[in-house]
C-alpha cells in the first residue's frame, strides 16, 4: 500500500513539474520573430521619414501593408498562458498580459489602428510619413510601458 | 565630574548644532518678487520636469490632472506622489508662489518640514527663478481635484523626516555636474537634463544612503522597481548618434526600431511635446558627456 502511493506520488510530482517545464520556445520565437518584422518595417519607415533613407512611395505603402498583415496575426496561439517572464525564460513578456488580457488586446489594436493610419498616407508623399510614426510610436509604447519588463 | 560636566555641554552643543544644521530653509518669501509667470511658457517647463509623469493617477488618460496615487519602492520604504493638483484642500491650490518655489527648490513644505528625495527637488534646485514663476502660473491652468493624498509608507528610522536634513546636507547643492562654461545648445541640454527632466534620478547609480553618486553620472543604475537595469547614457555604452538620440526622444522609437518601455515613456510623451532644438540640446549634451 505504501509503496503504491508512493509511485502515485512520484507519477503525479513527474506531471506536475512537466507542466511546469512546458517548452514555450516556438510561441516565444513566433512573437519575437513578429516584432522582429514590424521593427524592419518601421525601419523603412522611420528612415524615409527623418529623410535617412530617400522617400519612395511605392516602399513605404508595401512597409505600411506589412505593419497591417502583421496586426492581423491572431495573437492567441502566440500567447500561450503560462509563458510570462515569471515562469519561463528568454522574454520579457509580463504577467499583466494574462492577468490583465483585455488591456493588453486593446494595446494590441491600437497598434492595428495606427498602422492602418500609415496604410492610409504611405504612398501620399515624405511629409505624411512623421505623423503616422509618432502614432505608431504611441501605440509601440502603450504596452510597453505596461506589458514589458525592462531590460 | 567636571570632566563630565564638559562633556554634556560638548554633547549639547553639538546636538544644538546638528539640529541647526539639519533645519528646513525655505527660500525667503520675497525670493521671487517682481517676477510675472506667462502660462504658456509654464507649460514647457511642466512638460521637461515631467511633473505628471509621476503625480498624475495610475494609468490616468487625462495626464494633467495631479491627482496624485502612483507608488515608488525604494530601500526606505514606498512612496506615494501626493495631490499636488489646485485643489485648495487636497492638493495645493491655498499655496503661494513663494511656497511652491520652496517646495521645488528646498524640498520644503510650506509648514516648514522636509519632504522625502523621492521628490526630485536636488535637480529642480538648479530651476531658474523665471521657469519657477512661469510654472506657477501653468499651474493655475490645472484641472483641481479632490482625491485625498495618502501617507508614506516608510518605516523606523526614515520615517524621522530631521533626517532628510542630513542627506540634504550630504547631497544638496546647487553645483552642475558637467561643470563650466558651455556653448548656448549644451547649456540648455544640461539645464534640460540636470534640472528640469532629472535623468540623473534614475539613470545615475546612487550610494548607500540613496543619493546619487555623481562620479558615476548618468552611467546608469539598477530599476528601483527591482527588476532589471536603467542603461547608461555615457558615449563609452550609449553608441547612438545625435539625432538618433533625438528621434528616440520624440516618437520612442531606438535606431534599431524597438520601442521605449517602461517609466520611460512618460518621459518621451513629454519630449515629444518640446521643440525639436530641445531636444537636440538634449543629445547634444548626452553626446559630450565624459
């Protein structure tokens, strides 16, 4: 008897630690890969925009069309419960994420709301290009300032 | 016994001393007189001291009302920024103009006692007299509101406020820290980064007793939220150009287009609102610091 509960004991410990060690790490790149794009595009962007980089309209609205398709990912399955910066490592992903979720998606939209502000005035000339940075950047920010952990 | 009769009256004089020493000073009353404010130009002081970012309410979307609630850990205990918007009760609307220069430039409050440094007035020391008064007069713009400030949640011995009288006296003064004369552009940048915006608070590393090692100015210092590290914005770490430092200040955005987080937002919300030469002063002075 006592030995079988002992082996119950270790098979439920054996359980539980496994869900601990949940391996997170392709949520983890998908996210990170898909800031990763956004950052390259708001590059070109960012770059037209201080005149770093010469204005053409036609890259900068397919930049603008990628911050869109990028604000469409479903952020669900990038999201998983449980990969927070408490409970595993390589993010800075907090927990207000979860415990806070329906912030954190609007956060979200208005990251798609600003982006389709620059959808809208890419192509329309170099001028229009600073405005729309500064709302991306306000979007950017917004839950960075609540979501992410510092460095 | 005479010996020891010396030695209480050498004890009481320097007890005497001491608490001379460590009295509060306002700044007399007439400091200021003869000095009209102009509301407009109060606002941009407003904007680069960044006042809101911390007396605004948690997570508040109308960032002028100072209504106060946002908590600050640190080693001596919690923080909590207090109602400074105009209300005559709860905030500071029965002030003078004299009272509130006290306050940003002494640390002291208009009964006389000494506020805790989480306030920044080391760096708001260095205010010029006419941003104090234009200021002042922004304030009168301010939404008042009736939320009631709450104490501090400091304990046994910080909770003793004569003893911010001696870290005033190991901290306080009114000395630049990137000393000397200076071209028009750094002169403002320095004015920006060491009075009004306080960077050193947060981004220089502070002694044991809390205050900040200017030695190792602007080189940056562990988060006082615990977590994490402020970077260091001296050329040897902080490999960004002039203008990248400046576009940074604007929109948030890094060169390589990550985004600024934390505190630090606040903090860009406002210089985003200043002028573009201000914030090429900024830079200008980050880039030429030792």
């Amino acid at each position: 008897m006592k030995k079988q509960v002992f082996a119950l004991a270790t098979a439920a410990a054996l359980i539980a630690t496994g869900a601990v060690a949940q391996d997170y790490s392709a949520n983890l790149k998908a996210r990170q890969g898909q800031f990763r794009i956004m950052a390259l595009n708001l590059g070109i962007l960012g770059g037209m925009a201080q005149g770093k980089i010469a204005y053409q309209a036609e890259a900068a609205q397919r930049a603008a069309d990628t911050l869109v398709a990028v604000s469409h990912i479903n952020p669900g399955p990038l999201w998983p419960e449980g990969s927070d910066n408490m409970s595993v490592d390589g993010t800075r992903a907090m927990p207000s994420i979860w415990d806070e979720n329906a912030d954190f998606l609007a956060k979200w939209g208005g990251f798609g709301d600003a982006a389709a502000g620059m959808q809208q005035v890419a192509a329309t000339g170099q001028e229009a290009l600073g405005p729309a940075m500064g709302k991306l950047g306000g979007a950017c920010k917004a839950c960075h300032d609540k979501h992410r952990a510092p460095q | 016994m005479r010996v020891f009769r010396g030695l209480i009256l050498v004890a009481v004089l320097v007890a005497a001393a001491g608490w001379w020493m460590t009295r509060p000073r306002p700044l007399p009353a007439d400091a200021l007189a003869g000095l009209e404010g102009d509301a407009a130009r109060g606002e941009t002081v407003f904007l680069a001291a960044g006042c809101a970012s911390c007396h605004a309410a948690p997570e508040a979307t109308d960032k002028r009302v100072l209504s106060g609630g946002q908590r600050f850990a640190s080693d001596f205990g919690t923080f909590i920024a207090p109602n400074i918007s105009p209300d005559p009760t709860h905030g500071i609307g029965g002030w003078t103009g004299a009272q509130f220069a006290s306050a940003l430039r002494r640390g002291v409050s208009p009964e006389g006692r000494h506020y805790y440094p989480a306030f920044p007035y080391t760096a708001y020391a260095k205010m010029r007299d006419q941003d104090v008064v234009d200021l002042w007069a922004f304030w009168q713009t301010l939404p008042a509101s009736a939320t009631p400030s709450q104490p501090h949640e400091v304990g046994f011995p910080f909770s003793i406020r004569r003893g911010v009288g001696v870290w005033k006296l190991l901290y306080m003064n009114e000395n630049w820290v990137v000393a000397g004369d200076l071209d028009p552009e750094h002169e403002r940048g320095r004015y920006l980064v060491e009075a009004l915006a306080h960077c050193g608070e947060c981004h220089t590393p502070r002694g044991p007793l809390g205050g900040l090692d200017t030695s190792r100015w602007l080189s940056g210092a562990p988060n006082p939220s615990g977590k994490g590290e402020i970077p260091a914005l001296t050329p040897d770490r902080l490999t960004w150009d002039a203008g990248e430092i400046a576009y940074y200040l604007e929109t948030g955005f890094t060169p390589d287009y990550d985004s600024a987080g934390g505190h630090m937002v606040a903090v860009v919300e406002n210089f985003g609102k200043l002028t573009a030469e201000d914030r090429a002063a900024v830079a200008a002075y980050v880039k030429a610091l030792p």
